[in-house]
C-alpha cells in the first residue's frame, strides 16, 4: 500500500529506509479538452496510471516503501483561447519542478518519478532538464519517463500495443488531444465524468507538423476543443490503452530503480531540439 506524503509524520518519513523508497509526483495540468470531458483529464489519467504502476511495483519490489505526492495541477501549454487552462510559462515549469524535486532529494530519497498525463513536449522536456540538473548535482535520483513514452515510435523503444490498438493507432493517427485516446481512456477510469455527447463532436483532423503552431491548431478547434476522433472512443478501448500504459510504465519505473537500462526512458525524443528547450530565448 502506497502513503500519501501528508497523511504521515516527519517522524514516519525520517524512519523509511530512503534507500528503498520511491516517491511519486505527477505533474499535469488542468486543461480544457473538448466539450465532452473535463478540465482535470491529465490528472485522472495520471492518478490512475500511478495507482496502477504502484501496485505492480510493490509486487515486485516487496521490501521498498512507496510514497505519494499530492499532484502538481499546472504545466505548460499552448491551448489559450479557452477557460479551465492553468498554464504556466515553461521556464516556471523548470524551476517548480526543480525546485519540488530538490526538497524531497534533502529528505533523502533516492528515487524520484515524475508522472504526467501532459503530452507537450515542452511542459515534458522542461521536466526532463530540472531532472538531470538535480541528477547531476546529486547523483542519480530523479526519472521522468513519460516524454520516451509519448514519443516511444520516434525513439524506437519498440514497445508493443493489442493489436485493436495499433490499428487503431494507424486509422485514426492524429488524435492529439481530447480525442478517441484520452475519451477512451476516461470511460474507462470514471464513466462518470464523461460527457455522453462525446459521440456528436466531430473528427477534426490536424497534421503532426501543424502542431507546433498554436494559431493553426486554435482555428480549427475553435467551439470545440479536441483534436482527434473522440466519437469512436469506447471503454474497452480505455481498458487496453490504460493497461497498455501501466505495463509500459512499470517496465521503466522497474529499469530505474535497479538502475538498470533506465536510460533510454530519460528523454522526449526532441529533448535535444534547442527551440524546445527553457534556454530558448524565444521560449516564454
Ligand atoms: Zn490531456
């Protein structure tokens, strides 16, 4: 069983063996997405993923203690024009998240995972750089898998999905935001929350290189939102991306606390791209 970081003591905290423990934050903004599901998307998604991963971790790793942060609910993003966003300036993003890390680093612990739901690569790769500027200050503590895995066909980590998905995945390719993924993934974590109009909006389709201008994506989602195909979406689909996610997921979080082939989950594929960096000076 997983703690939360606020329901125990400084005293319960200072006694865990820091070695064997693992703490984790997520990181995901509250966004708008679409007119059929809610702001708080990217943290559902991100607390499920965590729940999930955790309990297979525990399995696993049966003499370490797992801890939980209270999410962080702002990133960076481009979507304006609409309300419900809580965005921060990239560089904000940096410092927070370096900030955040650098204090559970002076408790001790050793291992350190950022979860976010927020496929931007910017909000990604702005995580990823306060990670190795503390990895390089103090050694190897923090890991933020999530930008390799976003980006996991660009890197050739050549990860496997059911079949249903990656024909999916190739019909219905462009599916960016609030679409048949996340609409599917939401029916499946908590019915509830989603919209039964879902199966009304209409597919609207943006090229993966229009994606980097922000005034493009706006006019076409404008009195919508989403980016993608979200009335195919069903809870059975949700089922197999969310397992999809939590395997692919356990398999890095597992790499990383053995310290073992973790490398190659450390970066967004365009981590290295100087216009997406926080030194861009471009970049607000
Ligand atoms: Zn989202």
């Amino acid at each position: 069983m997983s703690k939360s970081i606020m329901e125990i003591t400084w005293e319960e905290l200072d006694a865990i063996d820091k070695e064997k423990a693992v703490i984790f934050i997520i990181f995901a903004p509250i966004e708008q997405h679409g007119k059929h599901l809610p702001l708080g998307v990217d943290v559902f998604e991100s607390k499920y993923w965590e729940q999930k991963v955790i309990k297979l971790l525990e399995d696993e790793f049966n003499d370490y203690e797992f801890l939980v942060m209270p999410p962080v609910t702002f990133g960076y993003g481009n979507m304006s024009d609409f309300p419900g966003n809580l965005y921060l300036k990239q560089t904000t993003i940096k410092t927070v998240a370096y900030e955040i890390i650098e204090n559970i680093v002076n408790w001790g612990i050793k291992n350190i995972v950022i979860i976010s739901g927020h496929a931007e690569p910017k909000h990604l790769i702005a995580i990823e750089e306060a990670c190795e500027e503390i990895n390089t200050k103090y050694g190897v503590v923090a890991f933020s898998p999530m930008g390799a895995i976003f980006s996991n066909k660009e890197l050739g980590l050549n990860i496997k999905h059911h079949h249903e998905i990656e024909k999916l995945f190739k019909q219905y390719s462009n599916d960016f935001h609030a679409g048949w993924i996340e609409t599917s993934n939401m029916l499946d974590i908590e019915e509830s929350l989603v919209k039964t109009n879902y199966i009304e909006q209409p597919d609207i389709d943006v090229n993966p290189q229009d994606m980097i201008f922000p005034e493009k994506v706006l006019k076409k989602i404008r009195g919508f939102g989403h980016i993608g195909y979200p009335k195919i979406a069903s809870s059975k689909i949700g089922k197999l991306l969310n397992d999809g996610m939590v395997k692919i997921l356990f398999k890095a979080i597992r790499a990383f606390i053995r310290r073992n082939n973790y490398q190659k989950y450390e970066h967004h594929f365009l981590y290295d791209n100087p216009i997406l960096k926080t030194s861009n000076k471009g970049v607000k």
